[in-house]
C-alpha cells in the first residue's frame, strides 16, 4: 500500500507548475508535490501544511517539510532535517542529519546544511558554502562562496561570510561585520560592528574585534 496518494482534484499552481495535495493513507491531507518523485513512499518522511515540493526536488528518509516551506530545483532534504515556517531550499542544496531551515530563511546553489546546524530569520547560505556541527545562521547574515561554518559558531545580525572563510570553535559574527577571503575565526572570538577580517588573517582566542577595524594579510590576533 502506498504511503500516500496525489489528488487530482486538489490543486494549486505554482511558477507555472501544477501540485497536487497528498493524501496520507490514514486520510489525512498533506502538503502539495509536482509529482511522486518528490516525496519518498518509504521511510516516515512527510510533506504537510501548505508545504510545496516541486521541479526535481527530493523529500525521504525521515525529513520532515511543513508549514509554508518550498523546496524546488534539485535540492534534497533527507535524514532527519527539517524545514518549516516559509523556508525555501532550491538549487542542488543539500539538507540533511538533524539540520533546520526554518522562518525566511534560503539555502540555494551547491550549500550543505546537515549536523544539527540551524539557519533561521532572513538568513542566506549559497554557493558551496557548509554549515554543521551545531553552528547557527540567523538574522539577515549571509554565508556564501567556499566558506565553512561549523561547531558552536553564530553567525547574525547583517554578517557576511564569504570566499573561502572559516568560521569555527565557539566564535560569534555579528553587526554588519565581513569576513572573507581566507580568513579564519575561531575560539571564543568575536567580531562585529563594520569590523573586516579578510586576507589570511587569522582571529582566535577570547578577541573581540568591532568598529571598523580591518585585520588582513596573514596578521594573527590572539586575546
């Protein structure tokens, strides 16, 4: 017996593109699909709500895809993740472990977001970007290009992190801060403000770097 079922006779269109409501097994009415394709008949994945799966995007596993969230393109969202609120995951994204998108936020072109990271708010990842471990994005910041988030890392407020940045250890960027290039972040150390880490640079320790301070080149700051 299948999983669940498209009703035809329950549609919506979207970019152009008809959906049809799932219907679970036990009658429940779910989210919507383009096709069968997008949502696994095996394992207790489920779409529900106002949810939107479409193009060649991918939902199995035990991932879970509710509220107004939209996953489109070739993205894929699978063991355990879950994207909810009006989240929006396309391109060839990827989503998976214990990760959430949820809220405004996208993740979008070759990103990876798995682990137990979190992205929330109006948040942005792109690019080749990865967020894992227990690493957050939220606010309005943004993590694009090759950069890596990972381990107890915040990244908020308008922060940008870009290029082929590191970002790691217990390390928080905030403010309208920039770190880029091949710049690195990590132990207890905080940037903020318009401060800009860029180059080979490299921050760590318990510093604390705000205003428009600029760290570059391969500079090496311990607090």
């Amino acid at each position: 017996m299948k999983k669940y079922i498209l009703r035809k006779d329950l549609t919506i269109e979207v970019n152009k593109v008809t959906l049809y409501r799932i219907e679970y097994a036990n009658k429940s009415l779910g989210g919507y699909l383009e096709s069968e394709n997008n949502l696994s008949q095996k394992g207790t994945c489920t779409v529900s709500d106002e949810a939107r799966i479409y193009g060649q995007a991918r939902v199995y596993g035990q991932a879970r895809v509710y509220g107004q969230a939209e996953v489109s393109g070739q993205a894929r969202i699978y063991g355990e993740a879950w994207i909810c609120r009006e989240a929006k995951i396309y391109g060839e994204a990827r989503i998976y472990g214990l990760a959430g998108v949820s809220e405004n936020a996208q993740v979008y072109g070759q990103a990876r977001v798995y682990d137990k990271a979190k992205l929330c708010g109006e948040a942005e990842v792109s690019g080749e970007a990865r967020i894992f471990d227990e690493a957050q994005v939220y606010d309005k910041a943004e993590v694009s290009g090759e950069a890596r988030i990972c381990g107890e890392a915040r990244i908020c407020g308008e922060a940008q992190v870009s290029e082929n940045a590191q970002v790691y250890g217990q390390a928080r960027i905030y403010g309208q801060a920039r770190i880029y290039n091949e710049a690195s972040i990590y132990g207890h150390a905080q940037v903020s403000g318009q401060a800009q880490v860029y180059d080979q640079a490299r921050i760590l320790g318990e510093t604390i770097v705000s205003g428009q301070t600029q760290f570059f080149n391969d500079i090496h700051v311990f607090g």
